[in-house]
C-alpha cells in the first residue's frame, strides 16, 4: 500500500487548480502528491467562461469579448465591460497546461482509476478505488476531495438546491449572423415556463458560435427540450443552414450549503463538493481560482482543515437570491432584468467577484426588486 503526503480524490478544476499553486508555489517540492480519478482529463469536455481585468491564465485563454448583450422579451441592452473583457477557456486546453507542468515534478503522480471510499483514520486516511474490477489502497496524511456527493445537501431542507443546467451546440452556420466581439451573456426572450430559462451565445466569428440553453431551476429537462430551444433559437436568428461541431452538456449545483461542515481535520471537500462554485450564478472558474490560492496559502502555516472556511456577506447574499429563485423561479428573469437594465455592469461583476464595498453592494442591492427580497428576507430569518 502506497502513502503519500497528499491525495486529491477526483481531478477536476478545484483539484488540477489547486496542485498547480503548490507546484507554483515551490513550498511543497518535498512533498508526495497523488490524483485519482477515472477520467484521463484528455479531451475537450467543458469550456469555462469568466470576466477578468488581469490576465488570468491568459496564455490559454481562447477567445475574448469587450461587450456583451443582455436581453429579455421588452429589451435589449449591450454592456460596455471596461475595464474588463469576458474570456473563455477550454477545457482541454487547461488540462494541457497544467498536466504539462505537473509532468516535470517526479513528486506529483496520477492513478487513472475510480474511487469508490476514502475515510479518515486517527492520524492518516485511507482512499480505495477500483482498479480493473478489483480494489486498491492508497494511504496519505491528508486528502483533497472534489466528488461531489449530493445526498447530504437533498436530505435537508434548510438551504434550497437547484441546478444551473445546460445543453450547448457549437455550430458553423452557412450566414454571416454572429458578432464575434460581442457574446449574448444571457437572452431571456425565450419562453420561461416557470421557470429561470435563457439562452447564452459565445461567437468566435461571424459563422461559428456555442448557443447554450440554460436553466436555473431545480429539475432537469429531457435532453430533447434543451436541444428543441437551441434549434428555434438558432432559427430566430436567420440561420438556415449549419453544421454541428460540437455539443456539451453541464449541471452545475448551485447551493448555499455549509460544505465546510463536513470537512475534518484531514479531509477537506474542494470544487463543487466544498461549495467553491458561486451559488447565486453557477460561475466556477474565477471563484477556484481564488479559493485554490488561498487554501495552497493556508497549506504552509495550518494542518487543520476545519479551520479554512469563513462565512461572509456574500454568503448571505448568495443564499437570499437562491431563496428567492426556490420560492418563486417564474421571476428569476425580473430579477436579472432589474439588475442590468440601468445597473453598471462593471460594479455587478464586482459584486459577483466578492469585491465590493458595503456602499456598493446597496447599489447593487437596491436595483433587485425590494418587496419579493424583503419578503424573502423574512422568511430566512425564521429558518436560522
């Protein structure tokens, strides 16, 4: 049976993001690092979006747009982002980079295999896996997991749980119909159903784009529903003649549970599973990269891992707008047209990024529609 210092269970975003810090770091050269995870992380699986003012992993980042489009069925406003742009990056291309680094440091290993346990006992833990139809052991002093296991967040009923779920078609139309500087950030022209629905639209030219059908609800749509809105919309665009590149599908939890809460003292749940996704917008990329930073930070003064998280205002927000989506979901697009019909959209991707001052969030805060939030608000109070 292997030990090693350290075992991500799961190899996705949180887990590639964090082992790449460290390895940037340098404070964990001395250490053993293992990955397990079924995928071998070698195709195009996901592309991730984000809005940025830097240059955050710039060297992968594949397309970039300056101005966006925000719509619903009474208008339709196109956001100036300055300072930032609105960059997107694929997956594979991520995993290029990041496997390309971490082959060049003979402590870090990856096992290709599922895992099926891992627990912790006394003062090391234990992960098994399947390997081939039988078991497998790998010991370590601390483990990194981001299998998200849904069950403890379904069994309560403190905190709502939706989904924000997607189908997405990247497609070469025969006309000239996209603005590849400009991306649809959300298009809430399409019908509700009673429900938060929009469609997002990514160019990278005038003939090719990803048109997405997105929900943010709590059930999830037969795979023929999504795809029958991205064929009209495609059509409500004037295109009549297209070829289907690629499609990609995507649930994203978005939830303000206390993750934190199942973390010991030498496991601590990361991604999705330790409630790193944004709650309130299903945005992941940009929150890892900062959480991973700050947990590789944590790694070289601390050992305790219950000792990581800390709750803040933005927490409470994002838990108040998912109240509001769980008990009337028809109104999320009022919602968000009353956000971006006058709000500046520079200051609302501020207040998403976590980065805003009191001041600002009133600003934000007092664009939403105040009686369904103060009724919300009320009725949060009563289940503390």
């Amino acid at each position: 049976m292997k030990h090693y210092n350290y075992i991500f269970t799961g190899s996705g975003l949180s887990a590639l993001m964090t082992v790449y810090e460290m390895v940037l770091s340098r404070k964990f050269e001395d250490k053993t690092i293992l990955l397990i995870d079924e995928n071998s992380k070698k195709t195009n699986d996901r592309t991730w979006c984000f809005w940025d003012e830097n240059n955050l992993y710039h060297d992968i980042v594949s397309k970039k747009w300056s101005t966006a489009l925000f719509a619903d069925k009474n208008m339709t406003r196109e956001l100036i982002l300055e300072p930032y742009k609105y960059k997107m990056i694929k997956g594979l291309d991520f995993y290029t980079l990041v496997f390309d680094e971490l082959s060049k440091h003979s402590n870090i290993h990856f096992v290709n295999q599922k895992v099926i346990d891992f627990q912790e006992l006394g003062n090391h833990c234990v992960v098994k896996t399947d390997s081939e139809g039988s078991e497998e052991s790998f010991t370590c002093n601390q483990i990194f997991n981001s299998i998200f296991i849904p069950e403890p967040i379904k069994n309560q009923a403190k905190y709502p749980f939706l989904h924000q779920h997607f189908i997405g078609w990247y497609i070469k139309s025969k006309e000239a119909v996209f603005n590849p500087d400009c991306a649809t950030f959300m298009d809430f022209s399409v019908e509700q159903k009673g429900n938060t629905r929009f469609m997002y639209v990514l160019p990278t030219s005038e003939n090719e784009a990803l048109i997405e059908y997105t929900l943010f609800s709590k059930d999830l749509l037969p795979k023929e529903e999504y795809e029958t809105e991205i064929k009209n919309y495609i059509e409500k665009l004037g295109i009549t003649n297209y070829e289907l590149l690629e499609k990609e599908k995507g649930n994203i939890p978005m939830t303000s549970y206390e993750f934190w809460k199942h973390n010991t003292k030498n496991i601590i749940n990361i991604g999705s599973a330790g409630g790193w996704t944004k709650a309130s917008t299903g945005y992941t990329f940009k929150n890892t990269t900062k959480k991973s930073k700050s947990l590789v930070q944590f790694l070289q003064t601390e050992t305790d891992f219950r000792k990581f998280h800390k709750k803040d205002k933005f927490w409470f927000y994002d838990l108040l707008f998912l109240d509001v989506l769980n008990r009337r979901n028809d109104l999320g697009s009022e919602v968000f047209s009353a956000l971006f019909k006058k709000g500046k959209p520079s200051l609302i991707f501020r207040f998403l990024d976590e980065e805003t001052s009191l001041w600002e969030d009133l600003q934000v805060i007092w664009k939403c529609p105040k009686g369904l939030f103060v009724r919300t608000m009320f009725g949060r109070i009563f289940k503390f």
